[in-house]
C-alpha cells in the first residue's frame, strides 16, 4: 500500500536518522527551556552536552500537570512576551488552566503537523473540510483549521453545535471530510433520525476524530451508519493540540511524527520505562516548540509502543497503540479497577443499545458501595439481550451493575467531551 504525504522525505526517514534528530532536537530543546530560571531550577544542573543518547535525557525528571498548572500563567513559558502570538489553555475545571503560549513558529509547527495528519488521512487539497471542533481557548478548531489550509483544501469553520446547520451545510457545500471531537458524529446521526434527514444525500467520506477516548465498537458503528472512514487523531492542549499523531488506512496504530516529539512509555506507578510492546503511561516531550517546550511530560494516557518499523504506508516514525484509557479516569469500585471504555465496547457490541451511557456509582441505602449503568435504547432494543450484557459485564470485568434503560436522547449531550463518569460516593 502507498500513501499520499505530505512531506514524504521527513515522513520516511530511515531509522538512524529519525534517532539523530531526536538527539538533536533534545539538546536544542533543553539549551533553550535553561534560558529561563524556573526551568533551570528544575533540572538540577543539566546541560545540553550532557544528552549523549536517549539514556541520559531519560534521567531528567518527570514534568506534571499540576506543575504546569502552578506555573500559571507564563512562568515555564521560553519566550519573551513580544513574541507570543496566541495562547490556549485547558479548562482548567480542577484547578488553574494549563497555559500554552504559541509564538510563530509554533503555529507554523502545528500547521506542518496537521498536513501530515490530513495526508495520512487521504484528505488532500481538492477536499472540502468541514470543521465541527470549537474555536476559541481549546485548540482543536484552529490546529484542524491551520492544516487544512496548509494542505489547500476549503474550510468550512463551523465550529461545535448547531447540528442541524451541519448537516445543511455539510450538504449543500459538499464537505467529504470532518473534523471534530470522536463522539460528535453519533450526535450527528441521531439528528438525522429526528430530522429525518437523507444521509445519502451527504458527500461526506472521512472523519477525523480526537479529544477523547473512542473504542474499536464505537468507531465502527460511525463508520458502518454514516457510510465512512475515520482517523484518530492523537494530542492535547500542552503538546501545542491535535497533530501529534494519527493513525492511517492501515489502521496498524498512531504514526507519532518523533522529529518533532519523543514518546516513552512507563510503569504508571513507579516511573520505570516500559518495554515496546507493554501497556503503560504515555510521556510525551516536544522537540521542535518555542512558547512551552515539554521535557518528558506525564500526560496520564495509557498506551504502548507497537512498532518502529515501517508501516505499510511507507511511513517510518513509531506507531503507538490507539489510547486505552488514562490513569486517573481508572474507576475502582468494590476492589474492581476498570476504566468506562471497556463498558462502552461490551453494550455497543449490542445492536439495540445506544451510543450514549453513564456510569454512576453512589451509596446505597446500606452504605454500600453501588454501580448503575445508564444505558440508552435505539431501534431494534430487546430486552432479552439484559442478561447477557449482565453475563458479558461479570465475566469479562467481575461487575454486577445494576442497568437502567432509559429512551434515545435522555441523557445529557454537552457541546463538548461527554460525561461517561458520576461519582457521587
């Protein structure tokens, strides 16, 4: 199989050079996070001399969220003021927001990405992307919107909500690729059904989804009712957005482009490196950002390295498995750990069982500790299959929940990631 690149020389480099860049681009990035004080404090004495190979930057120490989140808001920042040209931020809805500035050459960065992830996706410049993530503080709009363009395609801005008008405009402009947060295409269909609107009537044929978890189940049941092919697209507000990675149509896992991040995966607990091939916590640095450069940042994303051979693309750079769940969105419940994707993928395996659900754990009346399922049904629920979702759910994750089933559109859909966990314990 051949792809289509965007920038075929950097995307197929032969292993030793990827790992010569990678050296490089880590003493650059170290030389330059000395020049401010906070950053120097930290790392104990370090010198860019000092990385010789991979080895010696994984002595330098982690680098947290809650320590970005102390620095608000520019106090790990590497640039003078002058030169910042745009800021995002994270939400901040558990303590201060975590501040990335962008100079220019971060947004020329983030646009270079971005080309590369619409290439992989097969989007190219005779495209029409309609973008459906939000504009504004979060930066999954604008990193979709500076790659599009880069690659020459029309944009459609519309930015999130209003689902009625996408599908219009989705329509009548002929967009074949969107762009969005990974659960926004089922809102999308479920507005058709209300709507009774001809999906066949759209041109759509590719969607490019992140920013937030999505499993194999959930990613099928898009691609089979809405008649396309999805991508997913890997990175977050300290990595500088989306476009970190993305996976590619041979769904072999997310190319990492490492000239310009380094990827490591450790033990979630004690820190030590993960061997390829072994689930653990992704840590992520960035070698090519000037606003907020990271040095092995903890991003609590559990994944593993699944090859650094060349994929039947023909791209080169390391391939991470699709993200299975983070540390801290690690329910436990009765000594039982799991996380809310590995329900997802048992009920969706149910045809009858909507996509939208919500885990609630509360005390019952005992004081015990208690599980609910909210489950939502669609056309063709029975409530013969109950029990062998029951079974599936004991077997696979030793739960017994109680299951509540509730009517199409009773849960809540918030314009942005949804809500699978109310712990009201």
């Amino acid at each position: 199989m051949t792809a289509s690149m965007a920038e075929p020389q950097a995307e197929s480099l032969p292993r030793e050079e990827l790992e010569r860049r990678t050296l490089e681009g880590m003493r650059r990035t170290l030389g330059h996070v000395l020049g401010n004080p906070a950053w120097r404090r930290r790392l104990a004495g370090a010198e860019p001399d000092d990385i010789r190979s991979v080895a010696d930057w994984l002595r330098l120490p982690f680098l947290t969220k809650d320590e970005l989140r102390d620095a608000y808001p520019f106090d790990l920042a590497c640039v003078e003021r002058e030169r910042i040209l745009r800021v995002h931020m994270s939400s901040g809805t558990t303590g201060n927001p975590v501040v990335n500035p962008y100079t220019r050459a971060d947004l020329e960065q983030w646009a270079t990405v971005m080309a590369r992830c619409y290439a992989a996706a097969g989007v190219g410049a005779r495209d029409v992307i309609q973008i459906t993530a939000s504009f504004g503080l979060f930066t999954g709009g604008f990193g979709f919107h500076y790659g599009a363009e880069r690659i020459g395609a029309m944009v459609i801005p519309l930015g999130a909500g209003r689902t009625s008008l996408q599908l219009l405009t989705m329509r009548d402009l002929r967009a074949t690729a969107l762009a969005g947060i990974a659960t926004y295409p089922l809102r999308i269909l479920e507005v058709a059904r209300e709507e009774q609107f001809d999906l066949a009537s759209l041109s759509l044929r590719v969607a490019i989804l992140g920013a937030e978890m999505w499993s194999d189940d959930l990613r099928r049941r898009i691609e089979r009712e809405l008649h396309i092919t999805t991508f997913d697209i890997f990175g977050m507000t300290e990595t500088g957005g989306p476009g970190l990675g993305i996976d590619c149509e041979a769904r072999d896992g997310i190319h990492v482009w490492e000239d310009h991040y380094f990827c490591e995966v450790v033990d979630p607990t004690t820190g030590a490196p993960r061997g390829d091939g072994e689930e653990g916590e992704l840590v992520v640095s960035t070698l090519t950002r000037e606003g907020l450069p990271l040095i092995r940042y903890r991003t609590h994303d559990l994944t593993r390295v699944l090859s650094r051979s060349r994929c039947a693309c023909g791209r080169t750079h390391l391939r991470l498995d699709r993200i299975r769940g983070r540390t801290d969105d690690m329910v436990i419940f009765r000594g039982v750990n799991f996380y809310p994707r590995q329900i997802e993928s048992l009920a969706l395996k149910h045809a009858g069982v909507g996509h939208e659900y919500q885990i609630v754990l509360d005390r019952a009346p005992s004081g015990s500790d208690r599980l609910t399922l909210l489950l939502e049904a669609r056309e063709g629920f029975d409530e013969t299959l109950l029990p062998r979702l029951r079974d599936a759910l004991k077997q696979s994750l030793n739960l017994s929940p109680e299951i509540t089933v509730l009517k199409e559109g009773e849960l809540p859909r918030p314009a942005g990631k949804a809500v699978r966990v109310v712990d009201r314990r």
